[in-house]
C-alpha cells in the first residue's frame, strides 16, 4: 500500500528530537527489548524503534501483545524529570487520540488507564516502562501498539478493532507514525508549562463516572470512578462511602 513504508518515517519529519533517530526492523520479538538494549549503549533522547510485525509483544501486567503485520508497534526513548514520569501515560494516549482522529476522523476514546477504544473496543495499548534510581529517572519507554490495517476479530474475538475495521480501508501506517510521533513530542515538551495534559486526559477518560471494578494486586474493589489525580491514579468511590486510590491496573467498566 502507498505511504505504508515505515523505513521513511524520519525523512522531513520536522520534530526537534523524537524521531531524529528511528531503528526500524521489519520484524523484532519486542521494540521494548531493543528500545532497553538502546539504553543501555546510551541512546539519545527521542530515539524510536519501530517493528512492522513484534513476535514476543509485551503488554501491561505480564500480557501478550499480538502485533501482527498490519499493525504498528513502536517504541520511544525518553529521560523525563521525575516529576514527569506519571505523565507520560497521559502524552502517549492522548497522542494516539490525536494521530488517530486527525488522520483517519475517527473518535477514539480513553479507558483508564491507558486503552484507546473505537466504539468501545480496544484499537491501541499503551505500555510504560521506567527505570528510577536515587530519586532520579534512569530512562522511560513508552511502548505504543495499534490496531491498524487487520482483522482484529481475528486476532482477540470482539473486544478488539482496528481502523481499517471501522473505516473499510485501509490507512497509512506512515502518516499515523509521523503524526504520532509529532503529537508526543508536543504534548511532552508542553509538561513543564502546567497541567493541560492532565486536565485532557482527564476530560477525555471515558471512565470517570462509571461504575467500575477495578483490581489493585490481589485485591478487587468495585464503586464510581470519581476522577483520576495529577500522578494518575483512579479515584474510587465504594457502595459504603469509602474512597480508594488505584495507581494502576485493571478496570473493568459497567452500565
Ligand atoms: C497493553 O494494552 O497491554 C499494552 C500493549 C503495548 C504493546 C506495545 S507494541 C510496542 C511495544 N512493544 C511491546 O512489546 N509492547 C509495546
């Protein structure tokens, strides 16, 4: 397909520095684990690994991830201020939001902490990872993963979509990259300046205000997802009047 070569993501790409370098391989087991190994020989800022198909994808919370061709997984390479690490969920997924409805028109969603949905089924996955040492961040990675031009009835049953699922076409996986990566590294360098991108992600969580279940290690808690706080976490109301704060897990969404 025209404009589906993810080799030429960098060229003309405009950004000041995700992106500038790009590692692309036509098939990895995980861009997490390059994106780690890239660290480690202490790779720049901004620097992306992008895989046309992963074969040992990572999700959160010790998942798979199927990253089929057809779809994009990438990877992103940063080293926020401590402050800022709780944010980057909120840059990835409201950069994906912001990729997805300016280059297809269609209208994502967000599920805490960190789904994109289409008409309620998942279309992306966001994973984080992070290493932090006296206080400091060592390095983060933001791992995207989105359903692009594939069946993904065929890949999760019904829970899951893709865009060319909900257009009946199928989309350039170059143009999203490079107006994903655009998006990310605008609503990161805007973290210093105040608390917009909190305030979008929040506005945007379809979540808030549903009755949810939500599993916080062992532990179930069921109540109304009230808000979220500035580091993210889900702020529970339970049936008994008690409030709970969950950092990060699983929700399951009623009604
Ligand atoms: C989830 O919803 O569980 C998160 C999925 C994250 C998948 C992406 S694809 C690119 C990067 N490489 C991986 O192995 N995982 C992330």
């Amino acid at each position: 397909m025209v404009g589906d070569d993810l080799s030429a993501v960098s060229t003309g790409l405009g950004t000041r520095f995700i992106g500038r370098k790009i590692i692309y391989n036509h098939r990895l087991p995980s861009t997490m684990a390059v994106a780690r190994r890239e660290v480690r020989r202490g790779a720049a800022e901004g620097t992306v690994i992008i895989a046309d198909e992963q074969t040992a994808g990572r999700g959160r919370i010790e998942r798979r991830w199927l990253s089929p061709r057809g779809s994009i997984s990438l990877s992103v390479i940063l080293y926020p201020d401590i402050a800022h690490l709780p944010s980057l969920i909120m840059v990835a997924s409201l950069a994906v939001v912001h990729c997805i409805r300016a280059v297809t028109g269609l209208q994502p969603q967000l599920k805490w902490p960190n789904d994109v949905l289409i008409n309620g089924k998942k279309v992306c996955g966001i994973l984080i990872e992070s290493g932090v040492r006296g206080g400091a961040v060592e390095y983060a990675v933001i791992g995207i993963g989105i359903n692009v031009n594939l069946r993904a009835a065929e890949l999760s049953g019904f829970s899951a979509t893709s865009l060319s699922d909900e257009l009946g076409r199928n989309v350039s996986r170059l143009g999203l990259v490079r107006r994903l990566l655009v998006e990310i590294e605008r609503l990161y360098l805007s973290l210093p300046g105040g608390d917009d991108v909190y305030r979008e992600w929040r506005d945007s969580l379809l979540t808030l205000g549903r009755r949810v279940q939500a599993r916080l290690g062992e532990t179930e808690y069921q109540g109304t997802a009230e808000s979220v706080d500035q580091d993210g976490s889900l702020l529970l109301r339970s049936p008994d009047g008690s409030r709970h704060r969950i950092p990060a897990g699983d929700v399951t969404l009623h009604d």
